[in-house]
C-alpha cells in the first residue's frame, strides 16, 4: 500500500429573477487509490430549473447524468482478497524471479495455497464503467389561493458494464490455466409518477394542512454476459470477445416489480400552541401474492409548545419549548421477486451427469427454489416522546427523545436444518425485534467578531429479537475458518447477530492444571491436550467440552454512538471540526482468528512471536503447534475484542481573501482551505480500525475479515466566485 491521490474539480451557475430560476454544475473526481493500480473516476452534470408560466401555474425539473469507471480489486473475500493474500503471503518469497516471472507458493505446501498479492495487482485487467441518469420533472397548478395540486414524474436508470480479462498464470497455487474474457453488461430502472393535492387554511387562530395522495412505481432489471476461454495471444489489442477458442453465453432473467401507494396527512395547529398530525397510508407491492400484497400503516404525533403559555411566557431566559410525542407504522417489501411461486428449471442435467433412465442419462425439470406463499409485509412501529428547548436567545438549543421500536414478521431467510442440496429457501416472515433508547442534542452559538458554534449528539440504544420460532431456534451466519462454525447467531433473547461461541479461561500453564481442570473430566479429548492449549469453559458443568458449552460471545451491535462538532470564524478564517465515537460495541476480529493460527501455512501476526513457549509467558497466545486435538482457534471470545473508538472524522481550515482583493481581479470571493478525512482514531481494537465489519444482513456484523482500510485523506483547494 501506498499514498493514493484524489483530484475533484466543480464549476456552477446559478441565476433567475421572480419569473423564473436556474442551476447547473459539472463536476470531476479522479481517485487513485493506496493499492496500486486501483483508481475511481466519476464524471456528473445536474442541471435544474424553476418557472413561473402563470400565477397558477409553476413547472420545474432536476436531471442529473453520471459517468463512473472503477478499476478496483476483490478486498472483501479470505483466501482470495488481495488484502488478506497481501497478509497472508510468505514474505521470504520474492515478488519477481530473476527470471522476471512472479513469485509464487507452488514450491511446497508449507508456503502457503494463496497466490502473490503482486501477481494479482500487476495482472490485473478489468473496470467496471456504470452510466446514471436521474430525471424528475413537476407541474404544480394553484386553483385557488388554498388549493393546489403537485404532480410529479422522476426516472432513475442505470447501465452497467463490466470487462474482466484473467490471463493464464499456471505458476500460482491457485492456477489460471487459460486466459478467459468477460463482459457483462446490465440494466436497471425505476419510474415514479405521484401526485399530491393539498388545501392550506389560516382561520382564526386554527392552521389547516391537508395532503392527499397516489403514487405508482415500478422497478425492471435486465443483464447479460459473455466470455470467451482460450487466448493464444494475450497482447492487449487482442483482447476481444471476438477472438479466443471457446465461448459461453448466459443472461439474467428480466426481473420487474411495482409498487402502489395512496396516503392522506392532516395537520392542525392551534394558535402556535397545539400541533396534531394524523396520517395514513396504503401500500401495495407486487412482490407478495395476492391476499398479501397490501399493507397499511397509519400514524399520528401530538405536539405542544409550553413557551406560548403565558407560565412560560414570563421566563425570560427559556425562549423556546415544545413537547411532542407519537406513534407511527411503516412497512418494508424489501425482498426478492416472486417468492411465493415455485422456480422450476427445464432442462436440468442433475450437476451434468443427467438423470439416469435405462442407463442412459437425460435431461429434466426439478425445482430450484421453494415457494412462500404467505410472505407479506414486514411491520416495524416506533412510538417516541420529544422534548425541544431553546435558552438565552436561542443561543443554545436541546433536544431530548425517546423512542421505542418493534419489528415484527421481519423478512428472513432462515437455514433449514437437515436439508440437502441447492434448493433456493424463500424468505419468511419470521422474529420480531426490538429497539429502544434515548437521542440527546445540544448545540450552542455565539460570539461576536469571533463566532463559535458547538454541538453535541449521543444515541443510547438497546437491541433485542423478542421473537424467533419459539425458544431454542436460532438464524446462524455463514460458516468461517477450519472449524467451518458459526460467527454469529441470532437467539430469542439476544442482540440480533450475537458473535457465539466458546468462552476461555486462559491457556493452560502446565499438565496439572490439565489433569485437575474438571471440565476436562469426561473428556475423550483430555490425553491430547497439552499445556500451552486454549482453557476452555464448561458452561453446562458435565466435565465435557462440547457444542453444548457455546454461548453468546458479544453484542455487535452499539450501545452509544456520539458526535462532536465546532466551528470558529475570525475575519476571513474559518475552522471546523466534526468528531464521532461509539461505545459498547463488540468486533470479531475473524482475520487475527487465522492470523495466529499455525496450521495455515501462511505468514502469521507478529503477535505470535509472544506466544506460549512455557509456563507464565503467554495467558493469551496458544504454544506453535499443527496440532488441533483442542482446537484452540475455534468461534471463541478469544477473537472478540472490544470495538469502541472515538475519530476525528475530517476537519477544515480556511481563509476568505478580503473583498477589496477579490474585486481586483473581477471576483466575488476567494476562499482558500485545507481538510482532512478520517484524521485519527483513537481505539484499542488490534486490527486495522474498528469502523469495518464484514455485514451480511441481518445474519452477521461487526466481523473484520481483512476489509480494505479507512483511508487518510488531505485536501488542498480554493473556491472562487464570480
């Protein structure tokens, strides 16, 4: 890794009169990342506008096109990452041979079955280029003074394509034995019409909002690819679907789906003092059958303003105060096409080899994926109670809410347990799961020729899944490591995605503690261990070390995050900083898990040079061995490491040249600044920040398995205006 470079470059106009207004902007960003050969570019344009045709009537749109070409790398995969291949890889192995070839593990299997990070950057040939539009246009007409009527349309398309060529390198572990060309390209879509017809009235000391509404969206989908296997000839102008030996063909089937809407909101405010809001929506979405596919979800929040109470009024330094509270339901379809019908694949060949009918092996129809025919909404409903107050002029301003929130007939995939085979399971409406806590705000400004401002924020929340099948099931993440075991579980009772495993006592120091230890008293096992092994927990007391012993690990889900922010002005200079911080987090550090491991055949932590080697010098570290009779790197809190931090995430220094320069060179204002993203980090989290986790889903978070790295970044820039 080394030092990336990022160039970003914008230009706006912005002009209009009462009649009618007008923005655009271009803009380009170029990135070169810290791996070698990795760059991001991205080219946009926005263009919007405003006009007034009539006094009634007003039109308007917003189109924004986008150009990206990414040429990055897999950094998210073991085994093949080029992160993890670049920690894992045999640093006594050359990156070029004398002979200018790559370096390679192929000599022995002791070097490891990954192959040369370098051999990977340097044979690298592939970007994937993504084309967006995005377009919206309105009409709104006033039909009198209280009544108007919103119509809108908006598009959202994306093309992308992809060009992967892998030349053949037969030298590595893991061989590439013919150079193979892809491309692919795909295609998708959204539309939205909604329209909105909403009555404003002023009566007395009463204020009336009503909205009504319709909205209808659809989404499509559609992609291909090709490839060709078999290149004699690698030169880069050859590399063309056009030639090589053998080609493969396949396509995406065309995916689509829609969505409904209708919904009404009335608003009421009596003299400044007492806000209610009632609404209501109906939701139907195509991709639930029918009988299932509608959803309601009504809401409503009361609010009263204290300070325009005469009790209030007289206290002169509460200058603003409100209570609000409600309570409100929303839905989520967010899910895959058609799951309540049966796939059926015609032509199956059962893994190539056919079904055999007289010895002779034909093809047929078999199920690919079972159905679900009562899937439906998921349910989530918050109610929260909001305390807002402003002091000293409004100088300084808090907020206060708490808030409670139940999801329930939540939309999973759950493992089905002694089942074969490639079947697709469908989602299912399954657990219910609860989050509750408390948000506070604080912000205060002042100053006078030196202007301040600083601001406060902080979320408690508690996670829990109130609701899974019944007691003793469990939703369990993809398997991991050369125990092929779960990382997380998701328990009734439990924070959803709970790290579970085995907890540990230590390592055990010499062979008495072995031979007295009575959680190894009925264990086949007990003759095999040595001292310098993982001391396990007995947690169900049976003097057996087994699957029964496993329990919660950790919660990766956070119990606090917070925010600091400041800025100071003085004259032309100008600073801001923004720092945040979580605590009560949990990380699984699934790469240290492989990283200490001697029976992988790859480069170890440094941190294995403190290992046992005797009695007292390690409690933490198990003695070098290719021995796993105790299987000392299993699922353990032994991994779990505590993923609190607090980061200064970016902060920005600037200086506005006096006006009086600026107009001698025909300008409005020059401002010239420095800032910095992810400045520092503050955290005892052993891998590369605690800010990544590999997240798949509902399934599994907070699990680091050599992710790419936050990155550091200094900006230098000017802002003129003309």
């Amino acid at each position: 890794m080394g030092t990336g470079h990022v160039t970003n470059g914008d230009i706006s106009v912005q002009g209009g009169n009462d009649v009618s207004n007008y923005y655009f902007s271009t803009s380009i960003y170029n990135e070169d990342g810290i791996i070698d050969k990795a760059n991001f570019k991205r080219y946009s344009t926005r263009i919007n506008s405003e006009h007034k045709i009539k006094p009634w009537f007003k039109l308007g749109e917003n189109i924004q096109l986008t150009y990206a070409d990414n040429n990055g790398f897999n950094n998210n995969d073991s085994q093949t990452g080029l992160i993890f291949s670049a920690l894992r890889f045999n640093p006594a192995i050359p990156l070029v041979n004398p002979d200018g070839t790559f370096g390679t593990a192929k000599a022995n299997s002791q070097l490891g079955d990954i192959n040369s990070p370098y051999a990977t950057i340097q044979e690298a040939d592939r970007f994937t280029k993504k084309y967006r539009a995005l377009a919206n246009a309105f009409a709104e007409v006033t039909f009198i003074k209280d009544l108007k009527l919103r119509v809108n349309y908006a598009f959202d398309g994306t093309i992308n394509r992809g060009y992967n060529f892998s030349i053949a390198d037969v030298n590595q572990v893991r061989q590439n034995i013919a150079s193979t060309l892809t491309e692919s390209e795909g295609e998708l879509s959204s539309q939205l019409l909604e329209s909105f017809l909403t009555y404003d009235k002023v009566f007395g000391k009463s204020h009336l909002t009503f909205t009504g509404g319709y909205s209808y969206q659809n989404f499509k989908s559609y992609g291909f690819n090709a490839s060709r296997v078999g290149y004699d000839d690698t030169d880069p102008a050859q590399r063309v679907l056009g030639l090589g030996n053998s080609q493969f063909n396949s396509s995406t089937i065309p995916d689509f789906s829609s969505l409904q809407s209708g919904f009404a909101r009335l608003f009421y405010d009596y003299d400044g003092r007492f806000l209610a809001t009632v609404t209501f929506r109906a939701d139907g979405s195509s991709r639930f059958p029918s009988g299932k596919q509608w959803g309601y979800f009504p809401a409503f929040s009361l609010g009263w303003r204290l300070s325009n109470e005469e009790f209030i009024k007289n206290i002169t330094w509460i200058n603003n105060l409100k209570l609000t509270g409600g309570y409100g339901e929303l839905g989520n379809q967010n899910v895959g096409t058609f799951q309540y019908v049966s796939t059926i694949k015609i032509g199956s060949t059962y893994e190539n080899g056919g079904y055999a009918f007289g010895g002779t092996g034909v093809s047929g129809a078999a199920v690919v994926s079972l159905a679900n025919p009562n899937i439906t909404w998921e349910r989530a409903a918050m109610t929260n109670i909001s305390l807002d107050a402003g002091f000293l002029n409004n100088k300084l301003n808090t907020n206060i809410t708490y808030f409670n929130k139940n999801t329930k007939d939540m939309l999973l995939s759950p493992p089905v347990v002694g089942a074969a085979g490639s079947v697709a399971i469908p989602d299912q409406n399954i657990g219910t799961m609860n989050n509750h806590g408390i948000e506070l705000e604080l912000n205060y400004q002042g100053g006078n020729e030196l202007k301040y401002t600083i601001g406060a924020n902080a979320s408690f929340i508690k996670n829990k899944v109130t609701k899974l099948n019944g007691d003793g099931t469990f939703i369990g993440s993809t398997v991991y490591g050369r125990s092929s075991q779960e990382i997380s579980r998701t328990y009734q009772g439990q924070p959803i995605a709970s790290f579970y495993g085995w907890k540990t006592n230590g390592l055990y120091q010499t062979q008495a503690e072995i031979d007295n230890d009575p959680a190894l008293k009925n264990d086949p096992r007990k003759g095999s261990i040595k001292p310098g092994d993982v001391r396990f927990r007995d947690l169900d007391g049976n003097g057996l070390i087994d699957g029964n012993d496993r329990t919660t690990l950790g919660n990766p889900n956070p119990n606090v995050t917070a925010g600091l922010q400041g800025s100071l002005s003085y004259k032309g200079f100008d600073f801001s900083a923004n720092f945040t911080a979580v605590f009560g987090v949990s990380l699984y550090n699934a790469d240290r898990m492989q990283g200490i491991d001697p029976t992988y055949p790859f480069n170890l932590y440094a941190e294995d040079l403190g290992r046992w080697t005797g009695p007292g010098t390690s409690n933490t570290i198990p003695r070098l061995s290719l021995d796993r009779a105790n299987d000392n790197y299993r699922t353990s809190d032994l991994f779990v490491e505590s993923g609190n931090y607090v980061s200064l995430k970016n902060a920005t220094l600037g200086y506005t040249l006096p006006v009086k320069w600026s107009k001698k060179a025909a300008l409005n204002s020059v401002r010239v600044y420095a800032s910095g993203q992810n400045i520092f980090i503050i955290t005892k989290y052993k891998g590369y920040t605690p800010e990544l986790g590999y997240t798949d889903g509902n399934y599994q978070r907070g699990v680091d398995v050599a992710q790419y790295p936050s990155v550091r970044t200094i900006t230098f820039g000017v802002t003129v205006k003309l």
